[in-house]
C-alpha cells in the first residue's frame, strides 16, 4: 500500500490545472490514467477537432479564389496531410503532460484502471494507493442509443471517426448535437456526402430557434442534407454499406452510407470506479454530486470535469480545478457563481454565454433582446464572412446583461468580452461607452445595443 497527499484519477484538463499548483508544496502525488494522458480534449476532442476545423476552412477559403479575386487552379486535398497535422498537434499536447508528471519528482504516474475499495482508497492492478485528498476526473464516454441492428455493423464514435484514414464517400450521422454539426460541416468540405438524423424538431435543441435555424440554414447550403423530426428505425449492412431506415415527419426513407458516425451524447465514467465501495453519490444520470466546491459528501473526495456534471467543457472541468484549489489554499471562487460558456466551432462559429432567449423566458426575466446581422457589419463584409448574427439579451429590471449569442466571424472569441461583462455586473449602459478597435467585428457589439437602449426608453414611456 503507498499513501499520497494528492491522488488525481484521470489525466484531463482538470489535472494539469490541480497539478500547477500542487507539485510546489513538494508533497507526494499520484496520477491514475486509465488509457492515453491527456483526456478526451487533447486525444479525441478540442485539439484534434479544430485542427480539422482550420484545414477545412482553408481548403473552403481556397475554393473562394472568384469571390476574392484571384484564380486558385489544380487545388487537391491531401487528406493524409490533414491527418498528419492534426496527430502532431494532439500527440504533442500528450506526450508533453505525459514527460511533464513522469520527470517531475514528487508525481508518480501509474497507468491502469481505478477502482475504488473505500473511501479514499483506491486499487490498480493489485496495487492499493490511499491518500489525505483524491480528484475524480474520468471525464465521460460517447453513448449509443438503443437503435436495432446498429451492433450489427461498424459504427463510429467522435474518437474513432479521426482514426478513419480516408475521407467517407457518404457519411451519415446520427444526432444532431454540437459534434454532429462540427463534424457534418468538416467532412462536407473535404468532399464527403453527409446526412444529419436528428430526432427531434430542431437542430441543436440547446440553443434557441434563430440561431438553430441560422446553423441548419448555412449547413444547408454547403450540401449537408438534415433531416430533423427523423427517428432511426433500424440499421442493416448492405456489404461495405450501411443502410438506415428512418421515419421523417411519420414518412420512411432509406439512407445508404458507407460510414455512420453515432453522435447522440455521452454518459459519464463513473460507472468504472466501483463508487459502491464508498460513500460517494451520484445523480440518476451517473454524474457524481458534489457542493460549490466540487468536493462530494466524502470529505477530501472531489470530483472535477465532466464527470460531475457541471459543464462538460474543457474550460469548464479547467474552474473546477480552479475552484477545488481555492478551496484548499484559501481562495473565494465556487460552482454558483459560473456562467454558462461555450461555443460552437462551425464556420462561422458560435460564441455562447449566459442564458438563451427561452431560458430568460422561463425564469421570468423581463428579458429586452437586440440583434445585428453579420451582413450589417463593416469587418464582416471587408472579410466576406456576413452569415449570421449577434443577439444580446438585457435584464429590465437590471440593465445586466442575461445573455449573449455571437453566430458569425470570431463569434468564438467575441463571446469572452461578454463573459467579462456579466462576470463584472457592468451595466449596459456603461458597456456601450466603451472604445473599441475599428475595423473589428466586437466594434459592432456595443452598437447592437442601441436596439436595447430604445426598448428601454419605450419601456420607461410605457
């Protein structure tokens, strides 16, 4: 048996945040990875996925030779290329944490399966480990729902679809989520069929309709076939093929691909740590519990990223370490005070932070909304980038803003100065007085609340 200080279950984002701040108090430290270091972002997420995101961008720029002005000849994608660019980059983000924690004195990196035999104890291939403090960051895995005949044939996930060394003649997906639509859009630039089956009304069922639609309107037009309303009936080989049966609006139609990719969500990894020997609790869809502090009722257990349930971003699992730390060396940051952040990395993106259009709705905000379309834009135009649109959301009662959804050209990185705005309650009266840099698309966002600034004054006339 070997005690540690500090025992990390998982090598995601969340670890290398805990371990910055850890590994200086020179105190003893354990590092469980069951497969690859790194996690789901650096192998099979983030970093592989934007860098197939930028050369298909590039690719699709280059196609755009007419439209700005110059004659692009013999242009031939060379998806091995592709490929070789996106596996440097990924195995570079593991290889180095990997050579990081392994030359690092005081860490000890133990590969193999955790399980847990009580409270703060832990087993490895026959080796027990204990320690005063342990951090549950297994992240979670790809689900498959229940579809006939889909064991039947080889499907994909978002990890093994990047395996796939040739780009799909027809690839079809099931699940019209956010990793559906990056990859749909990917593929369908580097010359695949795509075909998205999405069960339910609405692409993206997270975001509100406008913005929904806006994404199925684009997608649409680059070739990328959605069928929403859609339920998979059942999945038959047809030799190298895969035929789909699906029902669109009650109507069936046949869909017939040689690859299908099944992005329907995912669930967490707690189900491998034999949590039954603890006291440990997890909700009914497996998330671990824990407080605004990310620790869980076993006191010195903490449970960060995906796993708990409060994000399931990198940059999300990245605060919980965060605020597991500040617990620990006396800072002031907890779970409640988050606002929700992500985005959507299509081309254009989207940049989401706060609360959507419906949520505000819901809870009872009286909510003043504000759009400005990307065409409107000076930098969008000079950049020939117009589609989509900015919608700012603005409490009446507050003059704070709720929320804010940027679905155009640096979207991505324009919803981070909201962020700033909503975590620093400035009003947005105060906003709109800021200067900012001409020509850039963020120049616009202020101006987009003037439509804000004369809903109040009709507001206050009412």
């Amino acid at each position: 048996m070997k005690h540690f200080a500090h025992l990390i279950i998982g090598t995601g984002q969340a670890t290398g945040t805990l371990l910055g701040k850890l590994i200086p108090t020179e105190t003893a430290i354990g590092v469980i990875e069951a497969n690859k270091v790194g996690g789901s972002c650096v192998n099979y997420g983030c970093t592989p996925t934007k860098t197939l995101v930028a050369s298909a961008k590039a690719w699709h720029q280059a196609n755009r030779g007419d439209f700005y002005g110059f004659q692009a000849e013999n242009l031939k994608l060379d998806y091995g290329k592709v490929r070789e660019r996106m596996n440097s980059i990924r195995n570079s983000g593991s290889d180095g944490l990997k050579s990081w924690m392994e030359n690092t004195s005081n860490v000890d990196l133990i590969f193999g399966t955790a399980k847990f035999t009580g409270d703060k104890q832990v087993e490895v291939d026959g080796q027990t480990y204990t320690a005063d403090n342990i951090y549950i960051n297994v992240g979670t895995r790809p689900s498959a729902p229940p579809i006939p005949g889909l064991d039947d044939v080889h499907w994909l996930d978002s990890a093994r679809l990047l395996d796939l060394e040739n780009v799909p003649e027809h690839l079809l997906i099931i699940g019209g989520g956010y990793i559906g639509v990056e990859f749909a859009q990917v593929f369908r630039r580097f010359g695949a069929k795509v075909s998205i089956i999405q069960r339910g009304s609405q692409l993206m069922p997270r975001e509100d309709e406008d913005v929904a639609d806006t994404v199925k309107e684009f997608l649409e037009e680059e070739g990328i076939n959605i069928y929403c309303n859609a339920n998979t009936i059942k999945i038959t080989p047809k030799g190298d093929q895969k035929e789909i049966e699906i029902e669109v609006d009650g109507e069936p139609k046949l869909l017939i691909g040689d690859q299908v990719l099944v992005a329907a969500g995912r669930i967490p990894n707690s189900d491998t740590l034999a949590l039954e020997n603890t006291g440990i609790k997890t909700n009914d869809r497996g998330h671990i519990e824990v407080d605004q502090y990310c620790e869980t009722v076993v006191k010195g257990v903490y449970a960060v990223g995906d796993v708990n349930g409060h994000g399931g971003f990198t940059h999300t699992a990245v605060n919980d370490a965060e605020i597991v730390l500040d617990k620990l060396f006396d800072g002031d940051r907890t779970l409640d005070v988050r606002n929700t952040i992500y985005g959507l990395f299509t081309d254009p993106p989207l940049g989401r932070v706060g609360m959507t259009e419906k949520e505000a709705v819901k809870k009872g905000k009286r909510v003043l909304k504000a759009t400005r379309s990307m065409s409107k834009i000076s930098r969008a135009k000079e950049m020939g980038e117009t589609k989509g649109f900015a919608k700012l959301l603005v409490d009446a009662e507050t003059d704070l803003v709720l929320g804010a959804s940027i679905l155009g050209v640096g979207g991505d990185e324009i919803v981070n100065m909201f962020a700033t705005i909503m975590h620093s309650n400035i009003p947005c009266r105060h906003y709109r007085k800021v200067v900012l840099v001409h020509p850039t698309v963020s120049e616009l966002m202020p101006w987009v609340l003037d439509g804000i600034k004369e809903l109040m004054e009709k507001n206050n006339n009412e």
